[in-house]
C-alpha cells in the first residue's frame, strides 16, 4: 500500500511537473509572442516616427523653400518699389530743372523785352532831347541872327549918323 502510495505519489508529482512544464511552455510561449507583438508594435513605431520625422523634414525644406520664395519676392518688390522711387525722384528733379529753367528763360527773355524796352525809350528819350537841344540851339542861333542884325542896324544908323555928321562937316 505504501509502494502504491508512493507510486501515486510520483504519479502525481509527475503529472504536476508535467502540468507545470506545459503551463510554463504555454507561459513561455505566451510571453514569447507578447515579446514578439511588442517587438513588432516598437518596429511599427520605430517606422512610424521614421515616416514621421521624415515628413517633418520634408515639410521643413518645403517652408524653408517657401520662407526663400516670399523672400526673394519681397526683396524684388522692394527693389522694384525703390527702382520706382528712384525713378520718381529722378523724374521730379529733371521736372523740376525744367521748370526752372523755363523760369530761368522766362525770367531773361522778360530781362531782354525790359532791355529792348529801356533801349527803346532811352532811343525815344534821345530823340526828344536830340530835337529839344537842336530847338534850343536854333532859338539861340534866331536870337544871335536877330541880335546880330540889330547889331548891324545899330552900327548901320551910327555909321550913317557918323557918315552924316562928317557931311554936314565939310
């Protein structure tokens, strides 16, 4: 009875390490495809950030080329608008040496109207004075002819008066 004991004794012990075994095959067989779903789902991960980063890379260049583009666009804007001013100014400053020297041209061609007009009166002026002085120096020459006739009467009458005195002396 002992023998049989025992015998069920080992029986049981070896259908417990049996039961066991296959309890920590299943474990380890579990445990096993748990590390194999979490080396799978860190792969997946890994692919996920990869694909990730490389979209963020990509998206970086895309606005790093656009951030270029609005750069170059508002330095050609920038340099067209102050080309623009520039030729503005430019264009305000001929204008405005035009308008000056229009002014500058209307300002002599005044001087020389007021010039020729000045002339033209100084010709005027002497022309009158030419006349008055020629008037005067005629009245003095009439005045010297009259004064020189009555000169000559004067000297006419003494000498007849002399002529007859010396006749009624002889």
């Amino acid at each position: 009875a002992r023998a049989a004991a025992a015998e069920r004794a080992l029986a049981d012990a070896e259908q417990t390490h049996r039961e066991s075994q296959r309890t920590a095959s299943v474990a380890a067989g579990e445990a096993d495809e748990l590390r194999d779903r979490q080396e799978q789902r860190l792969h997946e991960m890994q692919l996920e950030f990869d694909a990730l980063e490389g979209a963020a890379r990509a998206r970086g260049k895309a606005l790093e080329a656009e951030r270029a583009e609005l750069e170059s666009q508002l330095r050609a804007k920038y340099e067209a608008k102050t080309f623009g001013m520039e030729q503005h100014y430019r264009a305000l400053d001929a204008a405005r040496r035009e308008a000056l020297e229009q002014e500058a041209g209307r300002v002599h061609a005044a001087a020389d109207e007021r010039a020729a007009a000045a002339e033209a009166a100084r010709g005027t002026l002497e022309s009158q004075l030419r006349a008055h002085f020629e008037r005067e120096v005629e009245a003095v020459r009439l005045e010297a002819a009259r004064g020189q006739e009555q000169l000559r009467a004067t000297m006419q009458k003494e000498v007849d008066a002399l002529d007859a005195a010396l006749s009624r002396g002889r």
